[in-house]
C-alpha cells in the first residue's frame, strides 16, 4: 500500500505518510515518529489526531506517555463498505429518475448513451454545456443534491466557470437544497435560484440541455458522468424540473426570504408591489447608497427592519430596475408614508424633508413607476412580477412566507391587487400637502 493509495480513502498526503511509518514501527510515542518522518511535531501531532477521528489510528496512555497504533484493517473493509453503499445510492436513483418517467425499455427513439470518467472528463463536458447553449442561445437546467460540484472540484475552478459562463450570457436555473444557502459558493452566483427542501431533492446531480441530460455521480471513485442524447428524456427531465420549479414552497428566515427575492427581482420584466401597512418603498429613499443607508440606521431607531442587514442587496436591485425603466406599481399605507416623513423631519430637519419630497416628485416623473396610498390595514408584503409570487408574513422572532411560479395563483393575487389598486389615490396628492 502507497501513499496515493491511502489518499483515496481520505487521508491527505501527511497522513498517509504518518500512518505508513506507524505501520512499519508498531505501536510507537509521538517523539519516535517525529525522529522517523522528519516532520515538525506540530504537524505529526495534527495528522495523528486527524487520523484518530477518521478511525485510522488508535492510542494507549502508558506511564504518562501516549503511544499510537494502527486500527488495523478493518477501518479498511468499513470504508470500502459504506464507498460501495453509497454507489449503490447512486446507482438506485439514477434508476428511479429513469422509472419516474417510464423510459426504460419503453423509448423507442435512438439514444446516445456515454459513460466518462474522471474531472478531466467532467470539466471539458460542462464547458460542453455552455458552448452549446452559446450556439443555441438556449438556457441549461440544473438540480442537485447540495453543491457536491464546488466541493469536488475546489472554489477556484467554480468560480472560474461562473465567471465564463457570465461573460458567455449563458442563462441557467437552478434548483439546490434549502440547506445550503449560507454556503460560500453563493458569492459567485448569479442565476436563478430556487432553494428547496431535502425532501424535495433530486438522488442525483443532473444538468439539462438541448437533448441533452447529464447524469453526475460525485461520489463514486472515480467520478462518474453519464450524458445521455436523448429528446424524450431531456423533455421528460424538463417537465420534471418545470413542475418542480413551479412549485409551491413556504420559507422560514429572512437570508432564504431575501435570497428568494432577490431572484424574483432579477427576472421581472414587470413589477406589482402591495406592502404591509407600515413599510414604504425603498423608491423613497435617497437614490444613493451612503444616504439609502444613513435614512435606514434612523428608521431601525424605532422599528426593526424586516430584511435588516439585507436592505441594502434589495435596495441595489430595485435601483437596477428604476435605471431600466422597469413598469413597477406600489401600494403602500397612509400610515407608512406619515411614518417615513414624520422620522426624516425628526432626524434631519425640515430642509431635508422638503428635499426628499422634490426628489421624490422629479423620480416619479423620471422613472416608469406609479405609487398609489391606500388608508387600510395590511399585515402582509406580495411581490408580483410576471414570472413570480411572493408573500411574506413578517413577525417579531421571523420573517415566514412562499414562493410560486405557479400561474394560478399568480393571477388569484394579481386580481387581489387590482382591487386594491383601484381603491388607492395616487401618491402625488399626498406629497402636494406637505
């Protein structure tokens, strides 16, 4: 057994060398090893204690000296065990996917089926993917189980790929576990993104394109990659992460809560917005970030946010919108705009207030954005743009609601808003009286 050997049961290449020594000397004090290796004690001492947690290596407390030992081989025979229990998983979901949509033995179309091995072979098919979309100008789906792809191949080549894929314009939607939205990897996103429950999840990791599925199995050794040629599967795939996508899901927190939102507001070519009685659009505020900030800090003085420390990423992409002359309609409260007028006199003086109030004015003149007051209760924020709904419910501990794609329901809220809207007076006769 050699070191690249041990590496492929996790070990990294000072373990394996450690662990190698240990089993040529037999039961052994640390001082011994450090004389046989040649390495720093820090670092012996670090990669024994790593590979006690791994189950690799064992200890005995002798007269105040501590001695290691191997743990023999059947740490060995477990790992090969639980490799093979997981390729096994693998193997059974890409077998439930294929049942689900009733296309083994059943397709009578020509397939194109190819296995590769390797993150070589992984790395030149997912450049693959934005090639053919580029030539296509078509969009890739993906869905996995986490983000097992930023994890195998490392932060650097996944940043790198989205960097590409951005500079290519190539469109994709993903669908990734709920569990995995504090993750690093999230920096360097910039699709749509839908975070849904584990049980929700895909067994495996696939990519879609074209006529294209490719079937991803990061944690069989060697990685494996199946890409199958097929228009009957992909459109079966399709379907599947359409109906997934379209779906329902309530969310807790106000990192999902913003997330989500986020991505609504990124897609919208069209915007309706009806916002519980107390909150005023951040089209109000200052179309300047330190001053969009500084306004925020005063109004937290009283009341907490609902986004809190992630007013400012919702304020950036509404001010992206505004720029793109986006048609955007709010609805807001009496009571929120006496609030937001009431803390700006307050806080910074009477000047200041008739400065906010003309900018206002020239903004509503400026942009294709349409306030409207309404005199009525509202305990809820809708989000309706022409791909999405979102609701949120805030409270004291939390920020809870759901998000759809789903049509119907879109047009249930988007009549509720109409409604409203017709009842409300445009903002322009409020800000005449201050």
């Amino acid at each position: 057994m050699e070191i690249n050997d041990l590496i492929e049961f996790g070990m990294t290449k000072t373990e394996a060398k450690i662990y190698l020594e240990l089993l040529k000397i037999g039961e052994n004090s640390i001082g011994h090893i450090i004389k046989r290796t040649g390495l720093h004690r820090g670092t012996v001492y670090n990669s024994l204690t790593n590979l006690i947690k791994k189950g690799f290596v064992s200890f005995i407390d002798k007269e105040r000296v501590r001695y290691y030992k191997v743990s023999g081989e059947k740490i060995f025979v477990t790992f090969v065990e639980n490799k093979k229990r997981i390729l096994d998983e693998e193997k059974n979901g890409v077998n439930d996917l294929f049942n689900k949509f009733k296309l083994i033995n059943e397709n009578k179309e020509d397939q194109k089926v190819e296995v590769f091995y390797g993150t070589e072979s992984f790395k030149t098919l997912f450049i693959e993917i934005y090639n053919e979309c580029n030539k296509s100008n078509c969009e890739y789906l993906f869905q996995g189980r986490d983000v097992e792809m930023q994890n195998f191949l490392g932060e650097a080549y996944y940043k790198y790929a989205q960097e590409l894929r951005k500079k290519m314009k190539i469109k994709c939607r993903m669908i990734l576990d709920q569990k995995n939205i504090n993750h690093p990897y999230k920096k360097d996103v910039h699709e749509d993104i839908r975070y849904f429950p584990t049980n929700l999840q895909s067994p495996v990791n696939y990519w879609i394109y074209e006529d294209v599925v490719l079937i991803v199995l990061f944690k069989t050794i060697p990685l494996t990659i199946i890409k199958i040629k097929s228009q009957i599967l992909a459109n079966s795939f399709r379907n599947y992460f359409e109906n997934l996508w379209n779906f329902p899901f309530k969310f807790s927190g106000r990192e999902i809560g913003v997330t989500q939102l986020t991505y609504l507001l990124r897609s919208a070519k069209e915007l309706n917005i009806l916002y519980k009685s107390r909150t005023a659009p951040f089209f109000l505020y200052p179309h300047n970030e330190k001053k969009f900030l500084k306004y925020r800090k005063s109004r937290e003085k009283r009341f907490k946010t609902m986004s809190g420390k992630y007013d400012i990423n919702i304020f950036r992409e509404e001010l992206k919108l505004f720029k793109k002359n986006l048609p955007i309609r709010y609805i807001i409260g009496k009571d929120a705009l006496d609030l937001f007028f009431n803390i700006i006199n307050e806080e910074f003086g009477d000047i200041e207030l008739r400065k906010r109030v003309n900018e206002i004015k020239k903004n509503l003149k400026k942009y294709n954005v349409k306030i409207k007051i309404i005199d009525e209760f509202n305990p809820l924020t809708m989000f309706t743009s022409d791909k999405q709904f979102q609701i949120i419910f805030p409270s004291e501990v939390d920020v809870y609601g759901f998000i759809t794609s789903q049509s119907s329901i879109r047009e249930v809220f988007s009549k509720l808003f109409e409604e409203y809207w017709n009842r409300a007076k445009p903002i322009e006769n409020y800000l005449e009286k201050i």
